[in-house]
C-alpha cells in the first residue's frame, strides 16, 4: 500500500514541477532531482522502511508521512509537503511557485 501512494503521490509532484520555470526535473523511479541553474539541487525521493517522503532542499531535510486524510506532513514541523515544496521552490526562484 505504501509503495502505491508514495509513487502516485510524487508522480503527481513530478507532473505538478514540469509547470514550474527556471528549473529543470529529473524522475527516476522514487526520486526526483530538481535542479537550479544556479547547479544547487533539491532531492524528493520515497523511503520504504520509514513509510515517508523525505524532502532534501537548502541544506535541511525534512521526513512526511501520510496521515488519515491522505496529506503527505513533517513529522517534526507538521507542515504539508506540497506547501513546503511550494515555498522553498519560491524562496529560491524570487517568486511565488503554484504546485497546486
């Protein structure tokens, strides 16, 4: 069950980031690489053993699990993930970024 929601989920994010300018994204199997021009990169990629999507982006990652209503949260921070790609992707573009 696990494998199936984390692959349709970052199969949406990968469709969802193709939208997205001044970046370019790479997906192969359970990772995705978003890559600036500037050569920094941002790693998404499922975690079969924690049952998460971890989030790898400007030095800090941050671990999601999927609660009951089928949203992707930090374990730590408790923020949703497409929001935080969302954020960080704007942070580092100097714009807003709309995922959804």
């Amino acid at each position: 069950m696990f494998d199936k929601q984390a692959a349709d989920e970052l199969k949406q994010i990968d469709r969802a980031l193709g939208a997205v300018s001044g970046i370019e994204v790479d997906s192969t199997g359970d990772v995705i690489t978003i890559e600036f021009e500037d050569g920094a990169r941002y790693i998404l990629n499922s975690h079969r053993a924690a049952r998460q999507i971890w989030f790898a982006a400007e030095l800090a990652a941050a671990h999601y699990s999927r609660n009951d209503a089928g949203a992707w949260i930090d374990t730590r921070g408790g923020g949703e993930l497409w929001a935080r790609i969302a954020e960080v992707l704007g942070n580092k573009l100097g714009r807003d970024v709309k995922l959804r």
